[in-house]
C-alpha cells in the first residue's frame, strides 16, 4: 500500500481548507478540518466568531488553554492556525470520532469560550495484513466450490475509508467469495479456483493490498473446525488483574486423529490487542496480558481462528466490553488566575479559571466542585466542564493581603474519589485608607527660651495601604488664629512629622498656641488627615520682680512715709508693692527687710509687702529713717530686686516738713547737718515773718476799704484749707497717701509752672488788726487762678486768722504763730518746686 499522490493530497486539501464552523450553544465554538494540514494552515477566524475587532485584541489578550498545543492564535488578527500535525489514527485510535477540545480565554474582563475542533479522516493509510503469506492445504479429494476462510486485512483510517473490498488475482483455480460480518466488514474466503489474494479499501482513490496463496495438496481432511458461536461476548472490569480469564471458545472437528485436533490462534489483530489478550492454543482461553483501562478503550473486537491437524480452518469474533470502575479522581485543571486582583474589585468578579475532568464515565466520571476556605469567594459551573472562581464578597488588602482557599472536586462513584488544588489570590493595595494619627489631638511642652530649631514634638500617622499609597508626608495646615504669627513658631518635617521651633519661645508673649498638621499619603487622588497640635509654652525664672511703688530708678521721686511718733507696735508705715512678669512659683514674691537705720523698728510681711513698726516708736529715734526691702521670687535661680523707703518720724506735718525739704541721707552726721540746717532756716523765717508782718500792717490799713487784695483772696473757703498747709498737687503720686491743696496768687499771664512764684504773706488792714470784729467777703473781682470758677459772692464769710488775733491781745506767742504761717507757706512753696 501507498500514500495520496501529491495531487490527490492538493486536491483533497482544496476541497475542505474552508472550515465548518457553528455554534453547538452559548460560548461554543465547533471547527473541523482533516488530518494531516500542515503546520500553520488556517482553522478560522477565532477573534471574529467570538465578536472581537482586532482593536480589542491587545487588551483582551486572547489566548488558549490546551493540555497540548495542536493550535496556536494570531495575536495581531485573531486567526486560529493548526501548530503541529494532526494524525486521526494516532490521536483517536479506532474511536468513529475525533476531534480536539479547549477553551479559549479573554481578559478585561475575564471570559472563556470553549472550542471544539473535529479532526476528519483522511485515507492515508493501506490496509495490512498480518502475514506476509497465508499458507492453505487442500487434500486432492477437496471438490470444486470448496470454501477456504483466508485472513481479514485491517485499515487503519476510520469510516468508510476503513471498509475493505477483496480481489482476488485472476486464476483458473480459485475464485473469491466474500462473507458478510457484523459492523459491514467481510470476510474473504477462498475458493478452491485462484492462487492470488488482493485486498482493496474503499477511499478516493482506493488503496490495495494482496497476499500469495501457496496450495499443498495433501491427504484427505473433510472435516473443517467449527466455533460454537460466531461471535463471542464478554464484559469485563477494567483494571482485572493479568492472567484473569476473560472468556472460553470452543470449535469442534469431526475428524479423528491429528486431523480432529484443533488448534486456537488470533486472526488478523493488531499489536495493541496482542498486547492486552492472549489465548491458550489447545483450550481456547483467552486472558488478560496487560492492564485493561476502560478510558482508553471500552470495547475490544477481533478475530480467532481455530486451526484442524489437517489445516482446515475456521474464524469466529470476539466482543470484549471494558466496564468503568471509578478509578480516576478528577484532574484539576488552572486555566486562568487573575493575581493580583485589586481590592475594590466589585463582587462577582471572575479571578480563575478552572478545567475539571474526569477520566471516567457515568456517575463515576460525574464532578462537583466546592471551596474550602474563609476567603470571600465562590465558584460557579460553566458548560464544558469548566469552573469560575468569583469574587462573593468585599476584598480588603488591609484585612488579608493574600487569599487561599482549596479548590475540591468529588466525582459520584462508590466510592467517591476526590482532589484539591490550593488557589493563592493576591490582593493589590487600591488607595482607599487615609493616614491616621496615632492620636487625634497632641500635647507638647516646650520651656521658653529655648533654641531655634529645637525638637518640639513628634506627630505620627499610620496609612493602612501599601506602597506609594500608604507613604505618608506631613504638612502644616493652619494654627491658632489668636496667637500672631502662631504658625511660624514651628515647622514640620515632611517625611518624619517632627515639629521644630523656628524661633526662641518667650512664655511672657505667648503662653499657648495651636498648629494643625496635615498627614497626606502618596495615592491617586491622596487621602489626608489632620491633628491639632497644642503646645504649651513653660515659665523659666527669667524675669526678676519689679517694684511699682516706692519707685526707684533714675528719675523717681523719693518715696517719704511719715510716722507720728506715737505709732504703736503694728502701725501700718506703707506697702511695698511688687510685680513678676513670670508665672507659677517663679511669680511667688516674698518680701524681707535687709537694712533699716533702726533694724528693731520695722518690719516687712513676708507675703503682703507691708511695712510696719515692730515696736512703738520712741523720741530716742532719728527723726529720719531709711527702710531698704528686698523683694525675692521662688524661682531656682530665684531672683530679686530692693525697695527704699524713706520715713519721717514726725507728730505733725509740720514738723516733717523740714525732713522733707532735705534729700534723705545715708549716714549719721548728714542727719545731724540737716536738723542744723533747719534751725537755721527757721530763725532766718522768723525774723523775716516780723519785717514783713510791719509792711503788711502799712498795706492793709491802706487797702482796707479797696477790699483785701488778690493775694489774700486765696484764703478763701474755696482758696485755702482752714487746716492749715496746702502741698503740690502732685506730691501724693507714689509716695503719700494724702491729697492736699495749693492756692497761688497769679497774674493774668500764664506762667509755667516751673516758674512760680513763693505764696506772698497774707496783708491785713489797720482795721483787721487793730480791731475790727468783721469777718472778709470774698470779692467779686478777685482773680483766680486760670481756669478755676470764680468764687460765688455769697459765699461763707471767713475769718482770716490774722483777724482772729488781732482781736486778741498781742503777744510774743502770738507772733510766734504768725511767723509759723509764713513758714509753712514758704515751705510748700519751696517743695513744690522741687517737685515740679
């Protein structure tokens, strides 16, 4: 036999290169194209059938999932090309059918498709006879028309290229008769006319094989064997053991001696069957040789020929049915894993693809599928014996940055058989977890003064997500909007979240402030969170106490207390009054006495600053006394500042004047100076009160009926105080806690203060002082100082007290007192310059 001419395999190839397809159901496609195409030729255009443009193809990667790759698709137009050489024979064996399954698979989204290609036979192969020669004998008495069964040819192509006719070649001898047999096959048989044997099959163009029949005439054999049956059947399990008996023949044959012995031999079987049955020649049983597997073969058909002493012969068929025991677990089969899958894939999303098969049959090859596993997913069937994994439920990468779960196939035999694979399903990071602070608000205390750049604080913030997604930067989102300036103060770190002073923090400015601090990751679109930053400013002992009163410092008046000398023990003299600028215990102030001229005379409150006498004063002390306090806080270092105080020892005021006139001295004999000096000054006033006093008698007795003069005018009621000597307005501001009243006759012209004049002495009349009883009126016209309501003329009259004692007698007392009215008057007047 030989192979198709080349221009019989063009003809033929021309004639099925355009594939039928169809679709058996929803997501099927069926091609079929004959055997042996070449590689490369063309199976149909898989991208079109499946609706696919060649646009789509680069991002719907399609692609094929095959246990063998007999076919490969064209990336750029989808076409579906063969890979490798299809042999019919090779793949299916003597199965009526062929053809080759597998799924197509698409991406964005994930689909599958399920492909079938029927495999056509092709006659391309001669049929075979197991003999080179069959050798006969027919004894001399055999008559003509005696029939001889010969050897059955086998052809492996399948269909109708498998049905074989038989020729015999011509020969006055023999001629050929033909035997039908179940499955249209036949049987040739000899008949006693021909010596050539050829075998012909039915394909275009037909193929032929011949066999030389060689007659030995013998002695007479007249008797051929006969098998009991025709056909024989048995069914058996598959996977019996070898040497198990699967069936007994029998032929009988009439003759006597070695002519009724019968001999049992296979026809014209193939090596396959050889391989798997053998039969004892003498008792016709026939064994299992070799495993029997039901999903290879369910069913075995061949020929027995049982063979007489004499060489008559006789054939019968064997049936052999494989039935299926369950024993294929079903094979699982990964097409497709969509790893990673993003977190927020919504439900129902496809993350594999699974093939499931199971080599047997019936319920045995029957499979359910199920998950083993906490992962929110599922599985759903799809045609073809192909399974989906679907997303049941929300992924969360944070929860569980990977997925397992176990992928169980159970077939419905007895018993059931079973296999599993591990799916692991990443989950890649989707920017859906802003950063949060470890906490909402901070608290951070920093003590003033401190250095530029110093470390404040240090925010942190944690972001779930990974990668870029969960890379956190810190920023600066505002700050209190009391405090000037409040967000300068600091300055945040990008990467770290580490708050540094910008500047040195004074408490006494700024006690508190208040930054937001913003945390974004690195996402698309970025998530943020913010946090407030409180930081709170600590007190240092920087800032000594500062005495408000006495006043001290260049500038400051003196501070002068005057104490009666008949103050008791406890009699309030003034109060130190101090202020710190710091806070807390650095802003506790205690006072102590350090230097006195009498330490024994005073003392100072710890707390309340006041100073008071520590025993009744006495006249044994100096009339002028210098108090030196020292205000301290509770501050480490502590820090302090002094208080002098100046206190007069005087019954009167009058009597302080004179210590008053005098800056105060720090030693013994500047107090014995001073009290010289003032007796001196009091002598120089009396003598002047006298001449002054003869001048005024000559004025007033002159002016007595012009009214008194504009100098007298301020003795008034709303001029003069009746309790005697009147003080700078001023004198009191810091130093005593008096108000008194001062009373200056001025001309018209304004005159600065600096410049006034000492009060004149107070004229009388002649009649005031020789006698007259009569109280003065204020007078309408007098002038008083510039912007004071003039007096009312209906005034209260009052009684000078010139007047008082003129009326009196005169005496040495009396005169005694004028001159202390002057003295007083000359003694504001000469203070209250000092002042202003």
């Amino acid at each position: 036999s030989g192979r198709l001419g080349p221009g019989g395999g063009r003809a033929l190839l021309g004639a099925v290169l355009l594939c039928v397809w169809w679709r058996a159901a929803a997501e099927r496609l069926r091609y079929a194209i004959p055997e042996e195409l070449g590689r490369g030729s063309l199976v149909g255009p898989l991208a079109r059938d499946l609706g696919l443009s060649a646009d789509e193809l680069p991002a719907r990667k399609l692609r094929l999932s095959e246990e063998k790759q007999y076919f490969s698709v064209n990336e750029e137009n989808g076409n579906l090309y063969v890979n490798e050489r299809l042999d019919r024979e090779e793949m299916c064996g003597d199965s009526a059918t062929c053809s080759v399954s597998f799924e197509v698979l698409v991406h964005n989204p994930l689909n599958i498709f399920h492909v079938e290609v029927a495999i056509e036979d092709v006659n391309d192969n001669s049929p075979t006879f197991s003999k080179a020669v069959l050798d006969l004998e027919i004894g001399e008495w055999i008559p003509p028309g005696a029939r001889f069964p010969l050897e059955m040819a086998r052809d492996a192509d399948a269909g109708r290229n498998s049905l074989l006719t038989y020729q015999l070649d011509s020969n006055p001898s023999f001629s050929l008769s033909m035997k039908e047999k179940p499955g249209g096959r036949k049987q040739p048989e000899l008949v006693l006319e021909t010596l050539l044997l050829k075998a012909i099959d039915s394909g275009d163009p037909p193929r032929s094989g011949t066999i030389q029949v060689r007659i030995n005439v013998t002695d007479a054999n007249d008797n051929p064997p006969v098998f009991s049956k025709s056909v024989y059947e048995a069914r058996v399990a598959e996977n019996l053991p070898v040497e198990s008996l699967v069936l007994r023949v029998g032929a009988a044959d009439a003759d006597a001696g070695s002519n009724g012995r019968v001999y049992y031999s296979f026809g014209s079987v193939s090596d396959s069957i050889r391989a798997l049955f053998s039969i004892d020649s003498d008792r016709g049983e026939i064994r299992t040789a070799g495993p029997l597997d039901f999903e290879e073969n369910s069913k075995y058909i061949f020929s027995l020929e049982a063979t007489d002493g004499g060489g008559l012969t006789d054939h019968c068929e064997v049936q052999i049915d494989i039935t299926d025991e369950n024993d294929n677990a079903p094979e699982i089969t990964i097409l497709s894993l969509s790893s990673p899958v993003p977190e927020d894939a919504p439900v129902g999303t496809v993350v594999a693809l699974l093939k499931v098969r199971d080599r047997d049959s019936g319920e045995n090859g029957q499979v359910s599928c199920e998950l083993s596993g906490e992962a929110p997913l599922s599985i759903v069937a799809s045609p073809g014996g192909s399974y989906k994994v679907v997303t049941a439920g929300a992924l969360d990468r944070e929860q569980a940055s990977e997925q397992r779960v176990s992928v169980v196939a159970r077939d419905r035999g007895r018993p059931a058989l079973w296999s599993s694979t591990e799916l692991v399903l990443e989950v890649s990071d989707v920017n859906d977890n802003a950063p949060v602070f470890e906490e909402a608000a901070y608290s951070a205390y920093v003590a003033e003064n401190n250095a530029a750049g110093a470390l404040v604080v240090r925010v942190q913030a944690r972001d779930a997500d990974a990668g870029a997604n969960g890379r956190v930067s810190y920023w600066l989102a505002g700050g209190s909007a009391g405090a000037a300036g409040a967000a300068p103060l600091v300055s945040v770190e990008a990467r770290s979240g580490a708050l540094y002073a910008q500047r040195s923090l004074d408490y006494e400015q700024c006690r508190e402030f208040w930054v937001a601090v913003r945390a974004q990751d690195g996402g698309a679109p970025a998530r943020s969170s913010t946090a407030t930053v409180r930081v709170f400013v600590l007190d240092r002992n920087d800032n000594a106490p500062r005495v408000l009163w006495p006043a001290a410092g260049a500038g400051a008046a003196a501070a002068f207390e005057v104490v009666p000398r008949s103050a008791e023990a406890g009699y309030l003299v003034a109060k130190v009054v101090a202020v710190d600028a710091d806070a807390g215990r650095n802003a506790w102030l205690s006072y102590e006495l350090v230097q006195a001229s009498e330490p024994a005379l005073f003392r100072v409150g710890l707390h309340s600053g006041e100073v008071r006498t520590a025993r009744a004063v006495s006249e044994r002390d100096a009339a002028k006394q210098r108090v030196v306090a020292v205000v301290k806080d509770h501050g480490q270092p502590a820090l302090s500042a002094t208080a002098t105080l100046h206190v007069v020892l005087a019954e009167s005021l009058q009597e302080a004047l004179p210590e008053l006139s005098e800056r105060p001295a720090g030693a013994e004999a500047a107090a014995a100076a001073a009290e010289l000096q003032f007796y001196l000054v009091l002598a120089l006033a009396l003598l002047s009160a006298l001449l002054v006093l003869s001048v005024a008698l000559a004025v007033l007795a002159r002016l007595r009926r012009a009214g008194p003069p504009a100098v007298l005018r301020c003795l008034g009621a709303q001029r003069f105080s009746l309790a005697g000597a009147a003080f700078p307005a001023d004198f009191c501001e810091g130093t005593l806690p008096y108000s008194y009243n001062l009373c200056v006759a001025a001309p018209a012209r304004a005159v600065p203060e600096a410049a006034w004049p000492p009060p004149p002495v107070p004229v009388l009349s002649a009649e005031e002082l020789l006698g007259g009883d009569e109280c003065e009126k204020p007078s309408p016209n007098s002038s008083a100082l510039e912007g004071e309501v003039p007096a009312d003329p209906d005034a209260q009259q009052v009684c000078h007290p010139f007047h008082l004692w003129l009326s009196g007698m005169l005496s040495l007392e009396a005169w005694f007192s004028l001159g202390n009215v002057y003295w007083q008057s000359a003694s504001v007047s000469l203070l209250g310059g000092l002042n202003f």
